[in-house]
C-alpha cells in the first residue's frame, strides 16, 4: 500500500499546460491558444471545475467507491500528464481496511483500484487524476496504480480469481494508454525509486501475471 510523501505531493502541483491559465494566457490573445488548448484549461480557472459524472468508473464491471479527495489530486491525464506506467501493490490487509485507509483523509494514499481475492474490483480514484500511491509524485503522475487484498508474505491470498481479473484489469489499462505489456512498464511497488515498501514480495507470480496480461492483451487487440 502506497505512502504519499509531502515533499513530493504536498503541494497539489497542477499541470504544466495549466501554468498559462490566467495573466499569461490574456497576454498572449486567443489567437495564440489553440482551442484545444482552452478547452483543457478552462476548468482550472478558480472556481471552475471539470465536469464529472458521480460514481462513473473507467473499467467495465468496476464498482465505485470514492476515495478521500485528501488522498488524490484533480487532473485531466493523459492531457496534462502521460500515463505510461501500471504499479501493482498488495494491500498489508484485508480488502475492507483498504478502503477504510483510502477513505481517511489522514491516510495519505490511496490507489485507483483494489482487486479483491474474490477477484471483485472496485475503483476509488478516477483514471484521470493522480493518486498518491507510488510513494513517488513523477511515478504518481505517470502511472495507474491496482492494490490487490492480502499480505505479501501468504502466497494463498493470491487466488486465481484475483490474478486472471487484475490482468484483465492492467490490459485494458494498457490498450487504452497504449502502454507496452512489459516488465518495465508494469512494475512492482517495491520497484519506484525511493519507495521503503516491498509489495507486492517475493510470492507474487511475475510470470503468471504478465502471461495472462498479455493474453488479455492480445484477446482485446
């Protein structure tokens, strides 16, 4: 499970597109800004926000369940950052305290989906916007993050439900940002520079899980 670093995330850094938004976009006149532009930047202006449809999730079956607005930050990904990275994380916990964690506003980190044993997924943090999970903000930023209900020190937590629907999960993650199904793109928490957590250990299937990622991945092509 992911911690948030204030250092990293603390300060709610928006986009670099967003940077223009005010002064320095009327300076340089709409004749300059492309309207594609605009139409991206319009809902950072103070007091305007982008719209959302409540409880609308990005994968197919996914339950929604809303995380604390504490524990993520507002963006428009893949428009104001690249996502180019999956991060697999497992829990420390049973799949109820996962959400209770992601519910604190005290926690300080959530992750956008929890697969549960019984390979039930439930998503907490939209797609769109950067969830404090990786314990790393450019990692945050760039990436997508699924914690997985168990402990990394009993193998028996990872059932086959759990494996076969988080990589139906991570493949249709994969084909919508066009992120290659590998091991440099779709890595473990213990992987992100600087982390101090080893999830998801030693007993998770590497092998197993990108086999049946890119069998996924192959049957959506």
């Amino acid at each position: 499970m992911g911690a948030r670093r204030a250092s990293e995330d603390g300060d709610r850094r928006i986009g670099r597109r967003a940077l223009i938004v005010g002064g320095a976009a009327a300076a340089v006149g709409t004749g300059v800004l492309a309207r594609d532009e605009l139409a991206r930047l319009w809902w950072r202006t103070p007091g305007v926000e982008k719209p959302r449809k409540e409880g609308e999730v990005d994968y197919t079956g996914a339950r929604w369940v809303a995380a604390s607005d504490a524990n993520w930050r507002r963006a428009d990904r893949p428009d104001d950052y690249g996502i180019d990275m999956v991060i697999i994380h497992v829990t420390q916990g049973s799949f109820a305290s996962a959400v209770k964690a992601f519910q604190d506003p005290g926690h300080q980190a959530a992750a956008h989906y929890i697969v549960g044993r019984n390979g039930r997924v439930t998503q907490m943090i939209r797609e769109l916007d950067v969830a404090y999970h990786a314990g790393n903000r450019d990692y945050n930023e760039r990436s997508v993050g699924i914690e997985h209900e168990g402990f990394v020190d009993r193998p028996e937590d990872f059932t086959d439900k759990m494996y076969e629907a988080s990589a139906r999960l991570a493949a249709r993650i994969c084909a919508r940002y066009d992120i290659p199904v590998d091991r440099e793109h779709i890595i473990g928490h213990v992987e992100v520079p600087g982390t101090d957590h080893t999830d998801p250990g030693e007993d998770w299937d590497w092998d197993r899980y990108m086999k049946l990622v890119r069998q996924a991945r192959t049957a959506l092509a």
